[in-house]
C-alpha cells in the first residue's frame, strides 16, 4: 500500500491515545480490514499481533496493537482509535 496521509484529526487523536505511526503502519499492513460506509476499517486482532511476531517484533509491542483500528478514505487516514469492548 502506498503511504496514507494524516489529517490534522487523525494526527491529534495518535497523540492523544498513545498509538504510534509504527502502529499506523502496522494496521494497515497487517490489520484485518472490514468496509463500512465507503471507508475501510483497519483493526488489530490477535493474528495480527502474531504477524508482528513473526516479523521480529516483541511479543509486547506485538500485543500493543491488539484493539487499536483506523479508518481510511481515499488514501486518506481519518482518525485513530482504541476498541471498546
């Protein structure tokens, strides 16, 4: 996937919750993705966070992403969030 740009919102809630441009990317390659109202859906589940393991990363920053999603639009990332369960 090419790089997806930020909008200010989506910039402002990363910093807010905590969540990483590493995150960011890892979301969207190797998030589950789901479509919802023209927009794609990138969430972290546990097989992702077993992707990242594979890749080298540690179990704990592996497991970080787990819960966390974004929504994408037109190559364009519209905010970042933590799952609520």
């Amino acid at each position: 996937m090419s790089r997806a740009i930020h909008t200010k919102h989506s910039q402002l809630r990363m910093s807010q919750r905590a969540i990483s441009e590493a995150d960011v990317q890892a979301l969207l390659s190797w998030g589950d993705l789901r479509h919802e109202k023209g927009a794609e859906i990138y969430v972290g589940t546990k097989a992702t966070a077993e992707i990242l393991v594979g890749e080298g990363r540690s179990r704990q920053e592996a497991d970080r992403i787990k819960g966390k999603y974004l929504v994408l639009k037109d190559q364009t990332i519209l905010t970042v969030a933590h799952r609520h369960h």
